[in-house]
C-alpha cells in the first residue's frame, strides 16, 4: 500500500518502466514474420480458386497434383475448404 508521496512516485517509476519492457515485447512480436502455413492472402486465393476449377471441372485431386502446381497436402486442405464451402452454400439455399 501506497502511503506517502516518495512511495507513489518510486511505484510509478516502477510501472513506466516495466510498461516500456512491455511495449518493445509487443513491437517484438508484430515485426516478427508468421511462420507455418499463410493467410487466405491475395495468392493463396489465386491458388485456391485454380485448384476449385479443376476440381469442380472434374479432375481428380491426383490429377491436380501430378500437374506440379500445389503438393497432395494443400490438395486436401484446398479440398476440405472446398466442401466446407459446398456445404454453406447448401445450407443457404434451403
């Protein structure tokens, strides 16, 4: 408990100084680059929308794959997206 004006004043240093500690943490973290897989950005939906083509057009995902573009594994998350979507649009319709 704060008692008399010295106090307040050493407690206050105290605070500005770890919230200084806290503020280079948090500018830390924003400047550090996201690692593992990225955002539904501008290219991952450029790449999203090619495989959604192809799919629908009736190609299998072997088939995609084997044309180099994207690995089977974004294949299947592309896929589990895909019918994720399907399924929404459904639901929307009834």
């Amino acid at each position: 408990m704060i008692s008399n004006l010295k106090d307040a004043l050493l407690r206050i240093a105290e605070l500005e100084e770890e919230n200084a500690k806290l503020k280079q943490e948090l500018e830390d973290y924003k400047s550090r680059k996201n690692a593992g897989r990225q955002k539904h950005d501008a290219k991952w939906m450029e790449s999203y929308n090619d495989f959604a083509i192809k799919f629908a057009g009736g190609m299998t995902i072997m088939e995609i794959v084997a044309e180099g573009d994207i690995s089977r594994r974004t294949a299947y998350r592309y896929k589990a997206y895909f019918d994720e979507i399907r399924k929404y649009e459904e639901k929307k319709k009834q």
